[in-house]
C-alpha cells in the first residue's frame, strides 16, 4: 500500500510483505488514473529498474489488450469471430540472497534478475512511422519482432537498491502480422530499437526513499541515407511518508528527449501528489506541470491514419505545448477481501502554439479524449482479484459496460473487458 523503506530486519520483511498489496499492473494502472507517477507499483520497474529489487521472486504477464478496431463498423457487427487481444507480453524477476545472516530474517545483500518478452515500450514506438521512403519509393517500417527487457539488479547491506534494465526491439528483412510474412523479404524493410537504463533507489533520510534514473536509447529504420537518432532520459521521484494523513507526499521530475528519424518530442513534467491508505483501500490525487516540445520533419498523415516519413523532405511542423494535467485514482476491496474495485480519471488542459515551415501557424487549448477507450483518455474502471496475496488478476472494464452491458448478444465489436494482467509471488 505505502512504498517504505526496506529495513534490515525481520520488521523489514513483514513491511516488504505489506508492500506486496501495492503491485500494480498495467490494467490496475490503467483503471485507476491512467499512471502511476504517484504511487510505488511494479510496473515502474520500466522507468526504474533499481525498483526490481522491491518486487522479487514474482511472475507478471497479460494477456492484452483489446480495443475496437477503427475499421470495425456496425455492418461488420454481424459477423461473428474470434479476435485475440493484442501485444500480450510475459515476464519475471528472480532473487538470491547473498546473506550469512538469512535466519535472522536480514536477507540482504541480495542481487535479482530478470526479464521480459514481447512488451512493446510505447513512449518510444509511438515515434516511429508506418512506412519511409524518398518521395518516390517506400518501405514499410515493420512491426519488432524481438521485443527484450533485461534486468540485473542489487540490494545493498543498508538497503540500497542498484538496477539495470535494456531493451531491444528489432527486425531485419520482412514485414510480418501474427508470424506470416506479409509481402516479399526486403533489405529495406527493418528496425532497430535500443535502450539501456541505469536505477537508483536510496533511503534519504529514515522517512524518505528517493528514486532516480537515467537512460537512453538509439532508433533507426531503412536504408543508410536515413541516420538513426538518439533518445536520453532523466526521471526522479520521492516518497516522504506522512503519518498525519496515513500515506504519503510524493514529488517527482521527468525529462526526456525522445527521438526518431522524422520526429523529436522534449518532455518536461514535474509535479506532486499524496497516496494514502486507506481502510481496505488505497487513494491517490497528483497535480504536474507540462512543458513539451514536438518538432516533425517529413512526416505525412495518410487518410487511414498511418505515418509517412520522407527522408528527402524537409518540411517541419513545431507544437509547444504548456499546461497542467490533474489525476486520481482509487480502490477498495467490496464485499469479499479477494475482491477489489477501482476507479480513476485525469483530466489534461494544455496551450498549444503551432508553427510550420509551410506557414499556417495557429494556436489552440487541447484536452484529452473522453472516450476513445485509450490509455490517454478520460477516465477508466477496473476490477482485480487477490488470492491469498499470491495471484493477482487485474482488468480494465470496458466503460460502456454499465450502460449497455457489452451488448452481450449483438457482435464482435462489443466487449467486456479491455486488458487483462496478472501477477504472481512466491
């Protein structure tokens, strides 16, 4: 529930049990405030890697997620088929202790390891294009098919924690959907995803724990005359507990740079939040500051939605973005201990100045989706399954489900449910 301070005695291992209620998984983020800057969750082990130390011994994995496809219609509601969810991903953490002192409860210094296959790393995907070429011949730029985190990390005697995570996403030669080759092998159909982070999780001060971690990452596609680009991250973040209030005060700092050939977005967020413990439950409100930079050069939208990039085009379009985005998220356990409900929402309001080398400069205020069933809108609802705080089974509910009840008997286009996951300890 709380992120505590590891202590080095048995009182440490019984906090580290409590601590295992606070795992989180993508489908509990996703229900519960769309992020989870402002509470401790497994999931943070992709920005952190020093916190796989927290989590170990346990398996974590999902089945997916499903979204109603943009060329789904109502004709094609009639007809009746089975569709998998998408990017299902697998994965775990394993630790030894290297202590001479394991019966007395002090399990540390212990070092972890660990892994994870086929979780696509979004916040560096979503800059890459759909298809590249000169102007007058392309290519596609395919799906990876490699998809790798690695983990090592390490526990210090005065319960510090080290990390390191990679991750590579690649392909080389071919363009494929479900592992069928789509169209024929080509030399220029490939992709390249590299990105390697180093962690730290530090015990401050005896009520403090603060986090920071640095990183970067390389991506290119196609032909030599398109030269890959670099990516560097800086992410920090503090948990002060606060016993007035039964939880605690959570700052935190992130700077990145992302980029790709086409595309390079500057992100600066800072911000504060609580999380508190609740009775059989768990809040958390936080308020953060954006200040972003998006600079595209060559990139077209197509009328399907896909992205064009142009090596020979030098056309660009720069967004500065300004403003401020508000998230909560909450849980409780209902009815049974085994059971939880969750809900939580963000609202964004950012001032965007748009300028292009074609000219056409305007500015607008832009907010998030309410309801276009992504990660970035509105508001999400979830339920999870805890048994004997070993298995735990979480899931995104479709938000229109109250209102139609997923429509049970009408198509395929209508669901219950958009993501699953599940973790296991032991």
């Amino acid at each position: 529930m709380i992120h505590t301070r590891l202590k080095l005695s048995a009182v440490g291992i019984l906090v580290l049990g409590s601590m295992q209620s606070s795992w989180a998984t993508y489908s509990r983020v996703e229900s519960m405030g769309k992020r989870a800057d402002f509470f401790m969750d497994d999931i943070s082990i992709f920005d952190n890697p020093a916190n796989m130390n927290i989590f170990p011994n346990f398996l974590i994995g999902e089945l997916g997620v499903y979204r109603q496809n943009a060329g789904d219609t109502v004709a094609s509601a009639n007809i009746r088929r089975n569709m998998d969810p998408a990017n299902s991903w697998f994965g775990g953490i394993f630790s030894y202790s290297l202590s001479k002192n394991k019966e007395s409860g002090n399990l540390y210094p212990q070092v972890s390891l660990g892994g994870a296959f086929n979780r696509r790393d979004e916040d560096l995907l979503q800059l890459v294009p759909d298809f590249a070429g000169n102007g007058i011949t392309s290519f596609v730029v395919p799906e990876p098919a490699t998809n790798f985190d690695g983990f090592l990390g390490m526990t210090l005697a005065n319960g510090g924690m080290l990390g390191s995570h990679i991750y590579l996403a690649m392909q080389e030669g071919a363009d494929l959907e479900n592992g069928q080759m789509k169209g024929l092998p080509d030399g220029d159909i490939n992709l390249y995803v590299l990105r390697g982070d180093l962690g730290l999780n530090w015990p401050i001060a005896r009520n403090v724990d603060g986090e920071l971690s640095v990183g970067a990452s390389t991506i290119s596609f196609g032909p030599a005359q398109i030269e890959p680009e670099y990516s560097y991250f800086v992410k920090a973040r503090a948990f002060s507990t606060l016993e007035i209030i039964n939880g605690e005060l959570v700052p935190i700092f992130n700077y990145n740079t992302l980029a790709a050939p086409g595309r390079e977005l500057t992100k600066l967020h800072f911000g504060l939040g609580v999380n508190v413990s609740l009775d059989r439950g768990f809040f958390w409100l936080g308020a953060q500051g954006i200040f972003d930079e998006d600079s595209r050069t060559g990139l077209t939208t197509n009328p399907d939605g896909t992205v064009t990039y142009n090596y020979n085009n030098t056309t660009n379009t720069d967004q500065t973005i300004r403003g401020g985005l508000v998230s909560f998220g909450i849980e409780r356990n209902v009815w049974w201990d085994w059971l939880v409900l969750r809900v939580g929402g963000q609202k964004e309001i950012t001032y965007r100045a748009q300028t292009a080398s074609t000219g056409g400069n305007f500015n607008f205020l832009y907010t998030n989706p309410t309801n276009d069933g992504s990660i970035n809108d509105a508001v999400g609802f979830g339920v999870g399954i805890n048994i004997e705080e070993k298995l735990k089974v979480d899931a995104t509910v479709a938000e229109d489900l109250p209102y139609t009840f997923g429509n049970l008997f009408s198509g395929p286009i209508h669901h219950l449910i958009s993501r699953i996951s599940a973790t296991y300890s032991f």
